[in-house]
C-alpha cells in the first residue's frame, strides 16, 4: 500500500521575545569526594513512579568517538512515570514525545559540583502546546525524586536569557494507514526508520512499546502506541563540551502512534528549534550541527512517502 506523508508544521511557535529562562531545571550538590554517581538519581526516580529504561555513561562513546571527554561523569538518562505519563498521552497523544523525557547528569573535570539537568513543566508544555497542570504534576514528582538523591542539593538558574526561534517547536509526520492494515503498515515504516539511522549518524537508544502500558490499564484509544529515543553522538558531545544541561534534550523521543479510528498514523519529535531557543545558541558551527541532524531526520522520515 502506497504511503502518503505529510511534514506537518505544528503551529505552536517558540515566544518571539528573549526572555528569562526557565525551561530548564538544574540541580547542584557538593560532591568533592565523587561518592555521587547517576546511579542514585535513577534508584530514586524508580523510588517515586517512575520507569527508568536507559542511564548511559557517555563518556565511553565521548573517548571512543573524540578520543577525549571534559567531564568526569556524564550521562543520559531516560525516564517516564507510570501514571502522569499515561494521563498526558491520553490527553493529547503528541505528549509521547516526553515518553521518555531525558535528563543530564554531570560533573565536569576539576568542578566539585554534581548537576543534573531535566526540562521545566513550562517547557514541555510549550512544545507539546497545553496540558501545563499535568506536566507541573511530572515536574513536580521528578523534582521529589532529584532532590530525595541529592541532599542540600541547590537550584541553579541557567547564566543566559532564553532565546527566540520563529518555528513550529514539534515535527510531525502523518503516514496513509488503513486501519485494518495499520499494524503491517506501521512494521514498515519502523524498518525504513530503523535502518536508515546509522547512515545519518543516529544511535536508537530505546524502543518503548507504549501501547503495552496502555492496554494493561485497560486503555483502547491507539491501534498502536511506541517510541524510539534517538541520539546523534557528534551532536551531544559538542553541545554538551558549551552547554551540558542540553542533556535535558538528548536522546529526543519519536513518538508513533495510530488513534482507533484515524486513517492515518502520526510520527512526532521535539525539533532542533528546541535547542535554539532554550539554549539561546549563538555559535553558528553549532546550529549548523543541529540543523544538519533536523534536516537529515526530515529526509528519512520523507522516504516513507517513496
């Protein structure tokens, strides 16, 4: 069956103003004597509902890759709550995209300081365009689980304004998909997906198959509902060496998903224009980094339609 798709401008724009930033949340605490690790964050965010699928030391690739690392420790981790996740998607299905969303977790060489870094409620709720009361409800829970790891752990406020972008802030992709055919459909564009990935330099650093969660809370809206954590290596390392809280936005989640119903599935990702703006990116070489990863994303997802 022929599949048509269509590169669908979410019309939900970054504010058009610099302003205070805010998107992202960073927490510090002492850790002179390194007794800290990432593992503790992940223990109590599993403590407090949620579900934890990847913590990734990346200095190993950093090494492997760039054959050097500025940090000490730093790592991906992933994560999603069991009932807050499952109330935002059944809201409003593009909340898949923080299903799961991501955290940073570092401490650079010579620093003392342990940081971890996850995006604000208002953030989230910017790019997916509403449902504020939930996310402050995952905010809230994810703040309990950081602060619970890291006693006397202190907020920090991110040195720069937030920045402005004058683009849709989601990707979205719809794909024809005959309901009695979706689930063959849907293999396909998974397999096109997956194996044009390491081509354009993407890792796949998890698959979720939402649509399990759902059934076993006895939710029938989706013919099916899963999510792929992407990474592009050569983008973190070089962003995180400037900005290592963009780990709040790496790996970024694709979400799929076919309403019961719908004649058409939907594929959805936060973009580039994410980084742009919260990160206020000034540093051309590094935009340019970032809009080669969006662009060549774009084209993989446009081969659908051949």
């Amino acid at each position: 069956m022929k599949k048509i798709v269509t590169l669908v401008l979410v019309l939900f724009f970054a504010a058009t103003a610099v302003q205070a930033n805010e998107d992202i949340v960073v927490y510090s605490v002492d850790n002179g004597k390194k007794s800290i690790t990432p593992k503790a964050i992940e223990e109590a965010l599993k403590k407090n509902g949620f579900v934890v699928p990847v913590n990734r030391d990346m200095n190993g690739p950093f090494k492997k890759q760039f054959q050097k690392t500025t940090f000490d420790t730093y790592n991906l981790l992933i994560a999603y709550h069991k009932t807050i996740t499952m109330d935002l998607v059944l809201k409003n299905a593009d909340s898949g995209v923080f299903a799961p969303f991501s955290m940073g977790i570092w401490q650079k060489k010579g620093d003392k300081k342990f940081q971890v870094a996850f995006l604000s409620a208002k953030a989230m709720s910017r790019i997916v365009g509403g449902q504020e009361d939930l996310f402050k409800k995952l905010e809230a829970a994810t703040r309990k689980a950081v602060t619970s790891a890291l006693p006397g752990a202190k907020e920090e406020k991110l040195p720069y304004e937030r920045g402005s972008v004058k683009h849709a802030l989601l990707t979205k992709v719809t794909v024809e998909s005959d309901p009695d055919e979706a689930e063959d459909t849907f293999d396909e564009v998974k397999m096109s997906i997956e194996s044009g990935l390491k081509p354009i330099g993407f890792i796949l650093a998890n698959q979720l198959l939402y649509d399990m969660d759902l059934d076993e809370k006895n939710h029938e809206d989706f013919i099916f509902y899963e999510t792929e954590s992407l990474c592009k290596l050569k983008v973190i390392y070089n962003i995180a060496a400037k900005h290592p809280e963009a780990g709040a936005f790496a790996p970024c989640t694709l979400a799929m998903y076919q309403k019961k119903g719908a004649k058409e599935m939907t594929l959805v990702f936060p973009n580039v224009y994410n980084w742009f703006a919260t990160l206020n990116l000034k540093d051309e070489k590094l935009k340019e980094l970032l809009l080669k990863a969006q662009t060549d994303m774009e084209k993989l997802l446009n081969t659908l339609n051949e």
